[in-house]
C-alpha cells in the first residue's frame, strides 16, 4: 500500500499518532479524499474524521479548541482550485507540486482571515468568508 493510502488508513482508524497529524498529513489526507472522491465527500470525511480523531486523542472539540470548520472549509476549497488549475495532474504529482507552493504554508490562511476572526468561535462552528481578501 502507498504511504499516502497508509497515512489516509491511518486517519479513518485513528493509528496516526499525534505527532504524525502534522499540517501537511492533514493536506494529504484532504488532497486525496478531493482527486478520488471530490469535493462533498472530502469535505464530510475531514470533518468527521479530525472530530472524531480528536476525540480519540482525548482532545475536546470546543468553541476554543479542537476542530476549526471555516480552515477546514478554506483548506478544502484551496486543494480544490489546486487540483481544477491542474487537471493533468496525478495524486502524487499533484501533491508534490501542491507541496512546494506557497498555497501550502500552514501560515497561507493569515493572507485571507485576520487573526481575530480565525481565533472566533464562529469561525470555529460554520464557515466564515475571509474578512481581509476574498478567495
């Protein structure tokens, strides 16, 4: 099995260990669940999946902490693009390139999403569009 099949197996069964939930386990993960099955389904399977792998963590899913849905909705629609601006693309080849831009940095969110708004509790609960640019 490829190591990105592995590390989505993982995921679902929650085997990752914490440290190996990294940002850019959690774009592999996303970024496969899009190429194989698009953009709905991936948006569903990393909502419940991050819940639910908090939570067997013994992490709390709170209006401060835990699952974040407008980065998870940002993140989605970010791969998205990605993938659509590229459709000549394998999986591998799309994450690799994916990888190596600056759309990738954990950081990219601040460039849309100011601080305050990132860190609200309504961001936290439902999508919130982006208060500095849009995307």
């Amino acid at each position: 099995m490829p190591p990105v099949e592995k590390l989505v197996r993982g995921f679902e069964r929650h085997t990752i260990p914490e440290e190996g939930w990294t940002h850019e386990a959690h774009l592999k993960v996303a970024l496969w669940y899009l190429f194989h099955q698009g953009e709905e389904e991936a948006l569903c399977r990393m909502r419940t999946g991050i819940i639910a792998y908090n939570l067997y963590l013994g992490h709390q899913n709170t209006p401060e902490a835990g699952y974040h849905e407008t980065l998870t909705v940002f993140w989605i629609t970010v791969l998205k693009h990605f993938l659509e601006a590229h459709p000549h693309l394998n999986y591998d080849e799309a994450l690799s390139e994916f990888l190596q831009s600056p759309q990738s940095a954990s950081a990219y969110p601040k460039t849309f999403f100011s601080e305050s708004l990132l860190q609200s509790v309504r961001a936290r609960s439902r999508w919130v569009a982006p208060d500095l640019q849009p995307l």
